[in-house]
C-alpha cells in the first residue's frame, strides 16, 4: 500500500476511515475501504538488515525454565517482558522449531530467571543445544510452580502459561505471574548489538 498511495496518502486514509466509523456527521464522504497490503507490494527485507537494526536495541537476558516431570528443562531468551499490571501477566517468544518449548508446554508452567551481569557464560550455556544445561548450575524448585530457580540470579518471576499466540516464525507466551522476587543488588545483564554488556552508572 506504501508504494502505490504513499505516506502521506495512507495516513488520510487511515484518518477518514476512523473517522467513519466513529460518528461521522451526515453527507461525508464514503468510507473508504482498507485492505492488507499483498506480498507484491511489500519492500524485500534482508533477514541480516532485520537482526542488525533491531540489534541496536538493548534487552536485558532472562532463562526460562520448567519441570515436565522427565527433569528441568530451560532456554536463553531476550525476549521475556512484562505485559499487564492487572492482571499480572509476563510474556516472552520462543522460536516454532525449538526442542525446549514443548517441554515447557507440557509443564504449563515456568520461571523467568532475569540473569546477572557476571553470568554470560551461564547464559551461553542455556543458548546451546544437545547439551545438558544444568550439569553444575545449582539451583532449586521455585515457591510457585517448582520450576527451576537458578542460584545467582538477581530476579525471578514464577508463572502459569495462560496464552499462547502464534507470531510468525515465533510463539508468544502469555504467563500469570504468581510469585516474583528479586535476590541481592546485582546489575542485569545487558544484550546489544549481538555481544554482552554492563550498565555503567
């Protein structure tokens, strides 16, 4: 739609169809009619431009965690945010063709452990796959759902799995928190521009 109308025209567009269908006085004009841009008519993106320019943006590292009963399970994710207040709810993304994700469906349940900035080797560690994860990392059932809570980690959140939505080659995971704390006053770990980093004051 960008190409064949252009900025400013799409955005009129837009105006004048909200405007429609929000009360629009008598002898308007007609609405106009929307449609979802086609594939045709959108830009090429280059997968590697997408990651670089969205690499500027900084997050913070959290592992996510769970216990389907056949032992723990967990992955490195950037993406775990909050969502809602109230409720409380916390969300993250985890790739379609990851082999941890279904552990961690069947357990509907996990613990988002916020990682330290002196744990981007443990952090490593959980980004690997065919390994065993946990071989020397301590750690105990969280209060609420028994995932696992890793030692040194200076927060968790404990959720229920309430949602799960599909978002292209990814998954969105809507969980209810039901117990979260923070442990000690350590500074988080910091992911930007593809290495890690540390908050200066």
């Amino acid at each position: 739609m960008v190409g064949v109308m252009g900025h400013a025209a799409m955005a009129a567009t837009a105006v004048r169809y909200l405007r429609c269908h929000t009360g629009a006085p008598s002898g308007a004009a007609p609405c106009p009619a929307l449609r979802a841009v086609r594939e045709d008519e959108r830009l090429p993106l280059d997968p590697a431009e997408f990651r670089r320019v969205l690499g500027t943006f900084p997050t913070g590292v959290a592992v996510i965690t769970a216990d389907d009963g056949s032992g723990p399970a967990g992955f490195a994710c950037q993406s775990f945010s909050s969502l809602s207040l109230d409720p409380p709810l916390a969300v993250f993304m985890v790739g379609r063709t990851s082999t941890t994700w279904p552990r961690i469906a069947r357990a509907g349940v996990f613990c988002a452990n916020v990682l330290g900035e002196n744990q981007g080797e443990l952090c490593r560690n959980f980004a690997a796959s065919g390994t065993d994860k946990f071989a020397g990392v301590p750690h105990r059932p969280s209060p609420a759902t028994g995932s696992p809570l890793l030692a040194g980690a200076p927060a968790w959140v404990d959720c229920t799995i309430q949602q799960v939505h599909t978002g292209g080659d990814h998954l969105i995971v809507v969980g209810r928190v039901e117990a979260l704390d923070t442990v000690g006053a350590g500074e988080p770990l910091v992911f930007h521009r593809g290495v890690f980093r540390r908050l200066v004051p």
